[in-house]
C-alpha cells in the first residue's frame, strides 16, 4: 500500500483543508517528507504525519501538524490570493 508521500507528484496543488484556497505547490518527493512552495516564502519540509490526503492532483495538509512559521506562510499565500482577486483592473 502506498504512503501518502508515494501518492504525491511533483506539481500537485497544495491545500489546508479539502475544498480550501491552493496556498503552494509540491516541489520534491523525499522518502519520508515533501518540500512544499509558498509563494512568498519559499520551500518548506512537510513530514510524512502533517499530510492528511492526496488525490486528484491535490495534497491536502494537517494544519494541526504544522510548524508556526508555514501557518504563517500559507495564510500569506492566501490573503496574497484574497488581495489580488479585489485589485482594480488596469489598461
């Protein structure tokens, strides 16, 4: 049976919840954790136990299971998305 880190690829959408806003992308696959891609923040290391589900593309983490400094990573990411979604369209 594969591990969740087997599940991932290179590429997959990274997520808090299930449904949520994308907040980065998965980077690389090592044996027993992913380097994540913040945008705005750079590459972090998810261990194994902090990624609840992979499928379709997307990898789905445990916020529960998370260091202080990617929460506050992927908030950004998100208020980043928020922000550039109520920007004024320009000619």
């Amino acid at each position: 049976m594969q591990t969740m880190i087997e599940k991932a690829t290179i590429g997959d959408h990274v997520f808090l919840e299930d449904g949520g806003e994308e907040i980065g992308a998965v980077r690389d696959i090592q044996a027993a954790e992913l380097v994540i891609y913040v945008e705005g923040a750079g590459d972090f290391m998810i261990a194994e136990d902090a990624v609840r589900a992979v499928h379709y593309g997307k990898v789905v983490l445990d916020p529960t299971k998370l260091d202080a400094r990617m929460l506050s990573a992927a908030q950004a990411a998100h208020m980043n998305e928020v922000n550039e979604g109520e920007r004024p369209e320009t000619d």
